[in-house]
C-alpha cells in the first residue's frame, strides 16, 4: 500500500490502434463549476479491472452496452439509461456487445451531489428516464462547446436536480438499519488512505495505527468495499494523475505528483485503469 520507491486549449482526439482493438478518447476539464473532468471513450476491447473514483461518475452510452459489477452486484447500461456510481465505492467494466461501447462521461465532484446519496445510488446506479438522458446528452453538447460555459452551467443544475430527485426518493425508502456501509476498521482504513494518497501508508504502519492485525485489516476493507487496499490506493493515485495531465502536466512530473515511483509506474497502472497511456491521455485534452 506504501509508495514503492522514494525518490484551456484546443480539444485533440487520440485515436489508438492495438491489434484488432480500436480505442478513442478525449478528456478535458470544461470551466464549469462541479465538473471535475469530461471523458468521452470509444473501446471493443478493453475492460476496466476494480477501481474507485473519489467523484461522482455520471454515464451514458451512446454506441453499445457497458456491462460492470458495483458492490458485488452485476449491473448495466443498455442505451437509454443514465448511469450514475457513487465516488469511494469499486466498480469496474468491460463491453456487453463484440463491438464493444462509445461513452460518455462527466465526473461531479460533491458541492452537485452530496455524500449522502452514496448510498441510494448504490442501491440503484442505473436510471431509466427519458427526460434525464436527454439532459444529460444537451449537457455534453453544451460542455464541447467553447463559450457556452453557462449553458452547460444551467444544464448541469437541471440534470443535478433530477439526479437528486431520484435518489432522495430512494432514500427515503430504503431501510437504514440495512446501511451498506463497511465496518468501522475498514472506514477507518479507507480514511488512513485517503489522508496520505501521495505518501501511502504502509500495512504494519496502519495496523499499529488501526490496533488490528494486518491480515485482518486487509479483510474488513475488501470484504467492505471489494476491492484491497492497495488496489484502492492505486485508484486514488490515477485519479490524481488524471486531473493532473488536463493540467497539461508532464507525466514524469505527474508521477512525482501522485505517489508512484517514476513515469514507467504510473504508466503501467494509468493504462491499466484508464485504458491509454498518460501520454496519450494528455494528448488527448482539451
């Protein structure tokens, strides 16, 4: 879980070649307050092995279906559905069709959707609704568009105040006293991580913190949230790196930046979980 060694512009669409597997992405970070990054993808091949976002991540598929497991529950997203995954909870994805899926993404940070809702959207990730998909597809157009920063600002309020609408209604039936949430060790683990993303902490070190042995600290976490801590710690990591490279950062800096080693680290790990290299990434920004 440690760090293993010490030591707006124009938009450009990547199109990546590998084999018989064709990739396509653009990312950019439009000045619009809430919005932490737009990603727009294009894979036939690729899946997303278990990662978490510490944002809200609002989905649609345009080309396709996404097929992707969300606290151990199998979920979709045919065409139609707006698709919404809480931030700190694991999921991962991989195509449902051989043709595999064109997406759309807009990540929210907390000030649109609160963490209270964490949970109604765990319960419930994918939304059927008309009306929101639209919404959430003028929201991507305005977002392209130099300029129309209110536009997109106003659309946004629209689409947040649907997805609120959704999810308080879920709330307020769902059943408190069977709150998903992990136990208390596993919290307090994923807060000990969360704190020291860029040093990271090692096991013994957050056992000794935590008063628990450290095979049992590595089962509260993965049996609470799916995924093992350094795996989340990971996450985290190529989350940083992300918004970093929008910046137009270099990524030997960014690996610097975000805890790992050096760039052929981050590199291995951003492809892994973002399906690009980070210099392809960056390329890609707006």
């Amino acid at each position: 879980m440690h760090r293993d060694c010490r030591a707006a512009g124009r938009r450009v669409l990547y199109v990546l070649c590998v084999a018989a597997d064709q990739q396509e992405v653009s990312a950019w970070r439009p000045r619009v307050p809430g919005v932490v990054e737009v990603f727009h993808a294009h894979f036939t091949e690729y899946a997303y092995p278990m990662h978490v976002h510490d944002v809200w991540t609002l989905l649609i598929v345009d080309d396709g279906a996404v097929r992707y497991d969300l606290e151990r529950h199998e979920h979709g997203t045919p065409l139609g559905t707006v698709s919404l995954l809480p931030p700190h909870v694991p999921h991962n994805g991989a195509p449902a069709t051989p043709h595999g899926f064109r997406k759309r993404v807009v990540y929210l940070d907390t000030s649109r959707l609160g963490a209270d809702l964490i949970g109604a959207a765990v319960d419930g990730p994918d939304l059927v609704d008309p009306l929101l998909r639209r919404r959430v597809g003028q929201l991507h157009s305005a977002l392209a568009r130099a300029g129309d920063e209110l536009e997109a600002e106003s659309r946004l309020a629209l689409v947040a105040e649907r997805l609120r609408d959704h999810l308080r209604d879920r709330r307020n039936r769902r059943d408190t006293s069977a709150h998903r949430a992990g136990p208390l060790l596993a919290r307090r683990l994923r807060e000990l991580l969360d704190a020291r993303v860029v040093d990271g902490v090692g096991l013994e070190e957050a056992a000794r913190l935590l008063h628990a042995h450290p095979a049992h600290l590595v089962r509260a976490f993965s049996r609470a949230y799916g995924i093992a801590p350094h795996q989340y710690l990971t996450s985290r990591r190529v989350g940083r790196a992300r918004r970093l490279l929008l910046d137009g950062r270099a990524p030997g800096e960014v690996a610097a930046a975000t805890g790992f080693c050096d760039q052929a680290h981050l590199t291995r790990h951003f492809k892994k979980l973002v399906g690009v290299t980070p210099g392809r990434y960056r390329l890609s920004a707006r």
